[in-house]
C-alpha cells in the first residue's frame, strides 16, 4: 500500500449562514499533491476531508487526504462466435 499522502487541514467555522468547513493548504501541500498528478498523468485529483482523533482547542479539527483510488481495468468482453445467430427485427408472435 502506497504511503499516505497529507495535502491541508480545515476547520467548522460557524457563520450566520451556518456551519463551513474551511480548508487551507499551504504551498508544500500543493507541490505534493501536482507531484503526485505529474507521477500519475492525472489532470484531476480527490482529497477527503478527515476528522482528527486528538483535537486541541483553536487548531484545525480535520485534515486532508489525497484520494488516490483508481478504478480497476475492465477486462474487455469476447467477441461473439463466428457462427452464433444474429437478432432479427422479425418478432416470432
């Protein structure tokens, strides 16, 4: 398994609209992560958004996790056999 890669923390910030979640990253965090875009030849990226098991009052509750999932390959299907029939548009009833 590849090694965990930290990109940011955030925050709840109540606002009179409601609650935000406030995310920052600092310029380190971003060079990680268009590091890891270039390694990949990926245009896009996904992080999650984590809640810390230690809080300390005034510091971020959560931090950033890059996500980096990639779907499997899909095995292609078969061809048909050669001599397997082929649908008609004729309706046997």
């Amino acid at each position: 398994m590849a090694e965990k890669i930290y990109c940011g923390n955030s925050k709840i910030i109540s606002t009179q609209y409601g609650d935000l979640l406030k995310c920052s990253m600092h310029k380190d965090d971003i060079n990680k992560v268009v590091k890891w875009m270039n390694e990949n030849n990926s245009d896009w990226f996904n992080f999650s958004v984590k809640e810390k098991q230690n809080k300390v009052e005034g510091k971020p509750t959560h931090y950033l996790e890059l996500d980096e999932w990639k779907p499997q390959a899909q095995p292609t299907p078969p061809p048909p056999p050669e001599n397997s029939p082929t649908p008609s548009d004729d309706l046997p009833f």
